[in-house]
C-alpha cells in the first residue's frame, strides 16, 4: 500500500496536489477538512460543534478527527492506499493514524512537507476567499491565527515523521505542475 501524508500550513497547496496525486495513483483521498465541511452542510451535531472552531481558525478536538478517520479507513479496505491530506495535524493524531494503521498490517510510506512563507499563505487565502464562501479564508485575523495553530500544534508533526525517517520536504511556491513534478519523484522513490 502506499500510505501518503501531504503536510503542509494552510493554503500550502494540500489540497491542490491530492487532486492530481488521485487521478495519476488511483488512490483514496482522505481530507479531514473536506470530512468536515460535509458534516457542516448536512448539519450534523458534529458539524455544528466543528463549525464554530473552524471559523475562529481554531484546530478540531483530536478525538473527532481521529474518529473520522478510522471509519474511513474501514470503509475503505480494499484501497490501493490512502493520501491524507490535513491530518495528522498533532502528535497525538500522528500517534492513533500508526496505531489506526499498524492494527491493518500497514504504515505511512512517507510524509511530504510543502514549504511555504506566510506572506504567500496569507495571500492565497485571501484570493480563494473571495470567492470559496469559506467563513476562515476570508478574514485575516483568522488566517493569521490558523498560521498560529499550524506553527504551535503541526509543526511538530513533521519531527515526528523526521525521526521515523519518513519526512521529505519541497519548495511549495512555483507553478502547479512543477510542484506535482517534485512530489510524484519523491513517490518513485518509495
Ligand atoms: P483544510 O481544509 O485542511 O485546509 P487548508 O489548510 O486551508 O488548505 P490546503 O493546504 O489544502 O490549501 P489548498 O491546496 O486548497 O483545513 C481547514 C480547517 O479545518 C482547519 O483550520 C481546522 O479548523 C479544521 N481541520 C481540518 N483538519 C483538521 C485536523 N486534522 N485536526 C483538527 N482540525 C482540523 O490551497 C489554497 C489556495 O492556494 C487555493 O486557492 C489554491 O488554488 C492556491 N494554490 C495552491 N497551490 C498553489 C501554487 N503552487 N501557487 C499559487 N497558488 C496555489
């Protein structure tokens, strides 16, 4: 199985590469912000409870996104491997997927890190809120405070993979394509 993390702050470009890391590996695209936003529109308890953190820019409690998880994983067993996109996004989250995974005979393959300023993030987040209608990409307060979350509670994510020798990172400013480029030679090497 190829089992792939994409890493990154928010607006780094995670969720632009899985698309096109989906198409090429035929693999299923696990995004607990995409899992959230869906509880949000239908109007789940979980959702409405999600809402109000996602909005302050604010991390989901590790329990529900761990959860999220989990079912996926079991509702996906005959997966050629999964790519998570937005998780882990602790160490503790980092620490059930091993265990989530390990308890399925299998591991992560990688993590690849994409490497972005804050000014560029900001930016992005700013022009995709003008017309995503998402409540967090439009205010920069809360962009700033989700860079904050990002540099508190997920970078250590990455020392994590770091020390299991799984870490791999890349320049994520440049165009699309040239970013694709770097992650699909990083996979080759798997
Ligand atoms: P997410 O949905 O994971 O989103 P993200 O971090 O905003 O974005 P991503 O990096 O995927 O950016 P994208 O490719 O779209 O999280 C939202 C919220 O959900 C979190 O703040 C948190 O509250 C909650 N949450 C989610 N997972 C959680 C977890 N595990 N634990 C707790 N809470 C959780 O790119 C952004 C923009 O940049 C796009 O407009 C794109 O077009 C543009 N772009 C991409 N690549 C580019 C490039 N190379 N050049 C120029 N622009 C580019």
């Amino acid at each position: 199985m190829l089992n792939l993390v994409l890493f990154g702050p928010p607006g780094a470009g995670k969720g632009t590469q899985s698309q096109k890391l989906i198409e090429k590996y035929g693999l299923i695209h696990l995004s607990t912000g995409d899992l959230l936003r869906g509880e949000i529109s239908q109007g789940t308890k979980l959702g409405l409870e999600a809402k109000k953190l996602m909005d302050e820019g604010a991390l989901v409690p590790d329990a529900v996104v761990i959860g999220m998880i989990s079912n996926k994983l079991d509702a996906n067993k005959e997966a050629k491997g999964f790519i998570f996109d937005g998780f882990p996004r602790t160490v503790a989250q980092a620490e059930a997927l091993d265990s989530l995974l390990e308890s399925k005979q299998s591991a992560i393959s990688g993590m690849i890190a994409l490497v972005v300023n804050d000014d560029e993030l900001e930016h992005r987040l700013l022009l995709r809120g003008k017309d995503s209608g998402r409540p967090d990409d439009a205010n920069p307060e809360v962009i700033r405070k989700r860079i904050k979350e990002y540099n508190d509670k997920t970078a250590p994510v990455a020392d994590f993979y770091q020390a299991q020798h799984k870490l791999k990172s890349i320049n994520g400013i440049g165009s699309i394509e040239d970013i694709f480029g770097a992650i699909t030679g990083i996979i080759q090497s798997y």
